[in-house]
C-alpha cells in the first residue's frame, strides 16, 4: 500500500511541472480590437454641376478698329514730297495689317488742284493728305473739307503729350483739323562740301559774294515748297520790309538757276555743278548723302524756325475709307510711324521717343523754337506772288 501511495505522489510530481512549460509554450490568442461605430450619416457621392460658358472678353475699340479697317482693305493718300517714306510706310503698314497704301506724291499746288477738281465733279477718292502747312493754310483748309483729328485718336501713346516736343500733340488748326508730326529746325541752304569749305558761308549774306556768281540753284519760290518757305523766311522773318525785297534782288544779280524739280537741284548740288542750293527739299539731300555724296545743310546765323516740312496730316470729310484711314492715322502717329518718318523721309520725327541718330544736330528744335503759325503761312501765300514776279521767265 504505501508502495502505491509513493508511485502516485512522484507521478504528481512529474506531470504538474510538464503542464505548466505546455502552457508557457503555446501562443496567446489575440485580443479583437474595440469595434468602432460611426454615427454620421454615410457620405454621398460628389454632385456634378454643368459649368456655364466663360464669358467672352469684349474686343478693345483697337480691335474692333482694326476689323473694320480690314473689311475697307485699303487707305488712299496724297502726299507731298517724302521721300523713301512713301514705300517704306506702305510695307511696313501692309505687313502689319494686311490692308493696302497707296500714295499719289506731288507738290503741294498740285494735291489741291486734284482735290479741287474731284470735289468740283463730286469724286472723292482721297482719305487723307500729307502736306507742307503753307498748303494747308492757303488752299485746302478754305475748303472746309478736313474733319477735326482729335475723335480719331485711340492709341494711348499718340494721346499721351509727354511722348511729344512740345509736350502736346502739335495741332495747326484750333479745331483740330491737322497735326504735324515732324519737327525740324528749317535749314534753307544746302553746299557742295568739296567745294565750299566749313566756314565759308554763315550768314544768306555771304551767298552775295560774287565769287558764288552763276553757281546758285534755288527751288522755284513762286510754287508751294521748300524754295517757297525759303523765300518767305527771306522776306517776312530775316529781311522784314524793304530789306527784303533789297536783298532778293541782290541776289538775283547773282544769276542763279531757278528750278522745281527738287531732286534734280540735289543732285546738282552732290555733284558740284551749283555748289550753293537754296530751298532744297531736306529729304532729297538726306537720299545723295546717305549715298555718300559730298553734301551738307547749313545753318545760318540770322536763324530758322521750325518746319513740319511736308508731314502735316488732314483727313478729308467723305472719306472712302474712314476705319482704315483711322487706323493709318493712329499707326503713322506711333512711335513705330515716327520711325518711319525720321529714317526714311529726312525729316525728325515730332516724336521725343524717335531716336536722332544720323540727323545733323542743326535740325533738332531748341527749346524756344516755334512752329510758325496760319499768320506766317498766309503771308506765304501772299508772297508766292511776289516771287512769280521777281524770278518771272527764270524756272527751268
């Protein structure tokens, strides 16, 4: 019995000890996380809404201009002498737009006797003109056929007066029916440089020298031009009264040649064969010295207003192109237009954002130059009479 007893209790006492290492060994079973109720209510899917249309931007008044100037494709002018300006202006325009420039050239008489007959037969094929103001104030503003400027102006540089000389656009009319948009102090006098030496010649007196007798060309001063606006600074600024009259006659004792063909009188001049020229067209000259002829401008001691020259611009009433013309108005008045004027044309552009390059500083206005105003140029005309007289039978 107590051989059982002994058996059992060491039995016990193997067996607890195996329990216990099975227990350790065997893995814990894992512990389920908390589950986790969401009280909102279930989230729905996005709602697609149709989007309305962008709304178109409205097309600037440049733009709508520009339209319309395409639909008329075209602008008609007549113009004055300027020179290489004409077909630069043309491209550049073209390109730019896409809508044609054509340019009658002539002198100022003979744009008013072409707008006087097409008027009188009831045509009206010129949109604007660009001429010299002795023109424009003796024959075409009578007509009362230019419309005033300023409602046509759209670009904020051509309105903006700080980009101008002056410091305002140059308007020749009180009612605003021209600008000019070039400005140059006004030389008369043009020399042969191989011939007449720096110096030689300061002063309209010196030209009397007989030493200059039978070399002289001046451009006809009884038509509307430079030999023109020569002859009217002779009489009516420099030699004021009988002083004027004096001294033309002086100076027709000096036998000089009288001729309208303006680029004919430059190159007589580049090449010599009259070393003094009076009254030469400013972009004649600028195309012989660009050329590299000897020739020069001068300027005198007894002085020179500003001129315009030829780029005074009016846009007529009836115009068969008025959105074109509008546009032309505006683009030629533009820096880039300006550009045009002063690189082609020889003559400065009223600008002050053009550069100057390759002008002789005698053409840059002063500050206290003046554009002479409708009394002087109507004075003009009353002298181109004057001038048929004294130089009768003279013109080639």
């Amino acid at each position: 019995m107590k051989t059982k007893i002994t058996f059992i209790l060491i039995a016990f006492l193997v067996l607890v000890p195996l329990a216990a290492c099975g227990q350790k060994a065997a893995a814990p079973t894992p512990t389920p996380p908390p589950v986790v109720r969401s009280t909102a209510a279930p989230t729905s899917p996005p709602v697609v809404r149709p989007t309305a249309a962008p709304t178109p931007t409205p097309k600037s008044e440049w733009d709508t201009l520009v339209e319309a100037a395409k639909k008329e494709g075209e602008v008609t002018a007549l113009a004055s002498s300027i020179g290489n300006a004409a077909p630069q202006s043309t491209a550049i325009f073209g390109q730019k737009f896409g809508i044609g420039l054509s340019y009658t050239q002539g002198r100022g008489s003979e744009i008013a006797k072409k707008i006087t007959s097409e008027r009188q037969a009831g045509i009206y094929t010129v949109d604007v003109v660009i001429t010299g103001l002795g023109t424009f104030y003796n024959s075409l503003n009578p007509m009362k056929i230019a419309v005033p400027l300023e409602p046509l102006i759209i670009l904020p540089e051509v309105k903006d007066g700080s980009k101008w000389r002056t410091g305002k656009l140059q308007w020749v009319t009180p009612e605003k029916t021209g600008v000019a948009i070039s400005l140059n102090s006004l030389t008369y006098t043009a020399i042969h440089t191989e011939t007449i030496k720096p110096g030689e010649i300061t002063s309209t007196e010196d030209i009397l020298d007989p030493k200059w007798k039978g070399k002289i060309v001046i451009n006809d001063p009884s038509v509307a031009g430079k030999g023109a606006e020569w002859f009217t600074f002779i009489m009516a600024q420099a030699y004021p009264g009988e002083k004027g009259m004096e001294y033309i006659k002086k100076l027709i004792a000096q036998e000089p040649v009288v001729i309208r063909d303006q680029r004919l009188q430059a190159e007589w001049v580049a090449r010599g064969k009259y070393p003094v020229g009076l009254g030469i067209e400013s972009s004649e000259i600028k195309k012989f010295s660009e050329a590299g002829a000897p020739i020069a401008e001068l300027g005198m001691k007894e002085g020179q207003p500003l001129t315009s020259g030829p780029w005074n611009i009016m846009v007529l009433d009836k115009a068969p192109h008025p959105n074109a013309t509008k546009l032309f108005v505006n683009w030629l008045m533009s820096k880039e237009g300006g550009e045009v004027v002063a690189k082609h044309s020889g003559y400065l552009s009223a600008r002050l954002d053009v550069p100057t390059t390759g002008f002789n500083p005698i053409l840059v206005p002063g500050d206290k130059d003046i554009l002479p105003g409708e009394a002087y140029k109507l004075e003009q005309g009353r002298l181109l009479k004057v001038a048929a007289e004294l130089f009768a039978g003279m013109a080639q």
